[in-house]
C-alpha cells in the first residue's frame, strides 16, 4: 500500500512537468531547391529535435523562397517570419564581419572539417554578431571557383571587364579588386540573369551549378579551391525561450558543432561530384590551374585578409587573433587549406 502511495505521489510530481511542455510546430525556411542536399540534412535535423524532444517539437521545413527571399533569412527568423533559417551572411555585406574570415581564399580545404572548424571558432563571436538571434551551427560548401559564359577566367588579370555574380561579400570585393563588376543576384535568380547577359559568370559549386541549371548558360569552368560561402542556421529567440528546459536541450543538442559536420559533410560530396557531371557533358571546358596559376590568385587574394581585418577591427575585435585562431580551429579539424 506504501508503495503505491509513493509512486501516486511521484506522479503527480512528475506528470505534470511533461504535461505543461507547449507543443511546438516550428517553420524551418530555406532559399534552395527541395531537391538540394540541404532539404534533407534540416529534414534530419527537425526529425533528431522531435525525437529528443520527446515529439513536442515538430518542424515543416519550406524551400525555395517559400517564406521570403533569399537576402531575407536571418531577419526572417529574427522577426518570427520562420521559427529557423539557413542564412547566407555574405548576402549582407558589412553586417556580419567577423564570420566573413570563412569566405577569405584558399583557407579551407573541405566542407565537413570545414565546417566543424568554422563553427567551433565561431560560436563565441556569434554571441555578439548575431545577438538577435538563437545561433544554431555553421557550415560551408566544397571550395570553389569561376564559372563563366564566353571567357575562360585563367589568371587574376581575367577578371577585369567581366560582369560576375559573386557568392559573397568577400567574392565581391575580390571581384572589383580586379577590375571586374559585380552583380547582385540570390542563387536561384543565376542562371537566368547569365541566359540575359546581365553577368558574364559566377563564382559557385559545382553540383549547385547543375541543381540550378547554370551549366545550361555557361562553358568554361575553374577547378580549383578558391573560396568556400559560410552559412548558418538561426532561430527565433522568443520561440526558443519559450520552450521546456528538456525542450531547449532538444535543440541545444542538435546545434553544436557535430552537427554542422553533419551538414557541411552530405553538401560537400554532393558537390564535389557535380565536377565529373560537368566534364561529362557536351561543349563544356573543365580545367585546373597551375601551379604557377594558383601563385598569382593567392597573390592577388592578400588584399583581401586586410580589408575583412578592417572590418573586424570596427566591432572591437582583433583581427590577427581571431584569424589565428580560426586557423587552428580548421588544423584540428584536418581542413585547413595548404
């Protein structure tokens, strides 16, 4: 009899702690294709909170634009438009410093270590670049390079007079250094501003260069790891503070640094092997540069680190550290560019 008592007792303790969790229906907003590699890894990632969260927290996850604009991602989720958001922060030049150090030339070698090493670093400085959010994770894309229409960009010397979309702040800056123009354009709006002429190329990977139908528009593509765009997943803080303590665990557990390996890892393959599927087509020009090649892009690229470093430096942080320490970060990780 004692004993039923004392488990009526801890039921009523306990039942109604899991009784009171609010159910949660999040909106997960993306800008690519539901076809991307990026539609699965969030399907992954809301089924891995909903189990954690002991089904309290489901999730629909809305692609291609369906909830706003590419550009519009991170206020999206900072105003409760989408409860989570993949975020481009090179969309908004200036606003996001610090994490540009991910999109500088030739620094990182793959996107899952990539990716880990990113997200790492970065998890201090997010606290005070993107304080108007919950930050979840980062993550990169395969290193990657210039693709064009009618000229074959070899050396840095290339660029000049060429109209190009660039895949960030970082990109665009480059671009301009070398006398070439930029055009602005969110991913889905490529292929058909370069059918128009309004640019002559872009700077993206290879498998997203088929999943939008650029290869369709352009010839002559660069094999080479020149950049790689940083991107991020954000949440809503009203909807996150609202939660469960057991039910922030749930999405605490699922925004780590793991779990932007999980990410970058999936994207990075399905990149790399859009290569292949490039050369394998009719008319197109694959190539790599050479050694010496290579010499004068990384030459041409110094430029950038002190312009991303003046950046920096307006926020109070100190450039030199934070770049060294990013470094590191990608060394632990085995993905720090040679």
């Amino acid at each position: 009899m004692r004993k039923a008592w004392l488990a009526l007792l801890l039921a009523v303790g306990v039942t109604p702690a899991f009784g009171a969790e609010q159910t949660f229906n999040l909106r997960i907003s993306h800008w690519v294709p539901a076809s991307h590699p990026l539609q699965k890894s969030l399907e992954d990632w809301a089924a891995a909170v909903e189990k954690e969260s002991g089904g309290t927290i489901k999730s629909q996850v809305f692609p291609a634009q369906q909830l706003g604009k590419a550009f519009d991602h991170y206020d999206m989720a900072r105003d409760g438009i989408a409860d989570i958001t993949y975020v481009n922060p090179g969309y908004q030049p200036g606003r996001f410093p610090i994490i540009g150090a991910g999109e500088l030339p030739f620094l990182i070698a793959n996107a899952k270590g990539g990716s880990e090493g990113l997200d790492a670093w970065y998890r201090k400085y997010a606290e005070s670049e993107m304080k108007d959010v919950k930050y979840c994770l980062a993550f990169v894309h395969t290193p990657s390079a210039f693709h064009t229409r009618t000229k074959k960009v070899v050396v840095p010397e290339d660029v000049k007079g060429m109209k190009i979309r660039p895949a960030d702040a970082t990109i665009a800056n480059f671009v301009t250094q070398l006398g070439g123009t930029n055009v602005q354009s969110s991913a889905p709006e490529v292929r058909d501003i370069i059918e128009r002429g309004v640019a002559d190329g872009v700077t993206f990977p290879a498998g997203s260069l088929l999943l939008f139908g650029v290869d369709k528009v352009t010839k002559y593509h660069m094999d080479a790891p020149l950049y790689v765009t940083t991107f991020v997943f954000v949440m809503n803080k009203d909807k996150y503070n609202q939660m469960s303590d057991r039910q922030k665990k749930a999405i605490d557990d699922n925004c780590n640094t793991e779990a932007a390996g999980r990410v970058g890892e999936p994207w990075g393959k399905f990149e790399d092997a859009g290569v292949d599927k490039i050369r394998a087509e009719s008319g197109q020009d694959v190539y790599k540069l050479t050694p010496e090649q290579t010499a004068l892009w990384k030459k041409a690229a110094e430029p950038l680190v002190k312009t991303w470093a003046d950046g920096v430096r307006k926020t109070g942080v100190d450039p030199d550290k934070a770049l060294d320490e990013l470094k590191a970060s990608l060394a632990k990780y085995n993905a720090l560019a040679q």
